[in-house]
C-alpha cells in the first residue's frame, strides 16, 4: 500500500478528483497549504504598495492506494494537475505499514 499526496494549483482540485474517482480510488483527503517552489512567489500591488506574496495558495491531495494501481494515480493526477506552466505541483509517494478502518475493524488493502 501507498500514500500518494499531490500538492496542486487550487483551481485543479475538480479535474484531479475527477480523474481519480474514474480509476476507482475510493476517497481522497483535501488540505489548503501554502508554499513555493521554484517560482518562489512573486509580487503584487495592493492599493498602490508593491509586496511579495512568498506563499502561494496551493491544495494538498492525499490518497491511500493499493500498489496495482499506484502507477495510474500518479498518471491520472499528473495529467489532470498539468497546465504546463511554473507551479503545476509535486507528486510524492510514501510507504504505508498498516491501514486500519476504525468502523469496522478491517486490516490492510481490505480498510481501503
């Protein structure tokens, strides 16, 4: 089993759930972060004054997956995530020991 989390552009979250709700993954985890990575923010002008936004507003995926179909999430949130401009996100994959569903007590790929 696997941790899939995708740190995205917020407007890309509909097209990223939507592609992985048509390979079967089950359900997903949303959090609003902020953060930069090469673009490393950028400036805007409020009332005049020029300022430096450093953190940018980005949506933080999570998904747990079976490892037989790990190579399609990262495919499917790549594609749906790409606009093909600076600051599109990351994609990083973490090992998972043990998942337990608490409601019913079910262990392993079965609590997925």
């Amino acid at each position: 089993m696997k941790m899939v989390a995708a740190v995205i552009k917020p407007f890309k979250l509909d097209d990223v759930r939507e592609a992985l709700s048509e390979i079967g993954v089950q359900g997903i985890t949303v959090t609003e972060v902020k953060g930069f990575g090469r673009q490393k923010g950028h400036t805007e002008l409020y009332r005049g004054a020029e300022y430096v936004v450093d953190f940018l507003p980005k949506i933080k995926v999570e998904a747990a997956v079976s490892e037989d179909i790990l190579d399609q999430v990262i495919e499917a949130i790549s594609k749906a995530a790409n606009t093909g401009k600076i600051g599109d996100g990351k994609i990083f994959v973490y090992g998972l020991e043990q998942v337990m569903r608490i409601r019913t007590g079910e262990i392993g790929k079965d609590a997925l």
